[in-house]
C-alpha cells in the first residue's frame, strides 16, 4: 500500500469516494471522516490521506451479478489500483 496526500477545500469533498476503471466493483475513499481529522493548511484547505492498494500477485475476486441473477469472477492483476484521479 502507497499513502497519498491530497489537498481539499470542503467536508463534501473529503466524503468523495472514487473508482478505478482497471479494478471494478471496488470503491476508494480518503483515509479521514472529517476535516477535523485533517492538518489544515490555511483557512480554507486541508489536507487528507488514503491509501492504495497493491496487488503482489494475481488475485481472483467473485462478486454477485444482481443484474442478471449469478456471479461475475474476475482476476485483478499484480498492480497498484485506487489512485485518486
């Protein structure tokens, strides 16, 4: 796992969460729930944290298909996802 630090301006952008279109159905978030967890920079910016995730080896995942009623598996390859665009 890599640590990123990314400046913010407003608690809704903290709440923000992202995906990463080479890692599907997983969801990514900064590291603190409110600006007050963050170091504040100046009067209207902070900075917040998240991390990473590194795949070392292939990984398979299986998740369930609402959609269609059965299951999707998939296998991640060795890489880093969840980078915050």
């Amino acid at each position: 796992m890599a640590q990123y630090t990314v400046n913010v301006t407003s608690q809704s952008e903290l709440e923000e969460t992202w995906s990463d279109s080479n890692c599907p159905n997983f969801g990514f978030s900064f590291d603190q729930a409110t600006l007050d967890e963050c170091v504040q920079i100046d009067d209207t910016t902070w900075q917040a944290t998240y991390q990473s995730m590194e795949v070392s080896t292939p990984r398979t995942y299986t998740y369930l298909d609402i959609a269609n009623g059965g299951t999707i598996t998939y296998t991640l390859p060795a890489g880093e996802y969840g980078i915050k665009p």
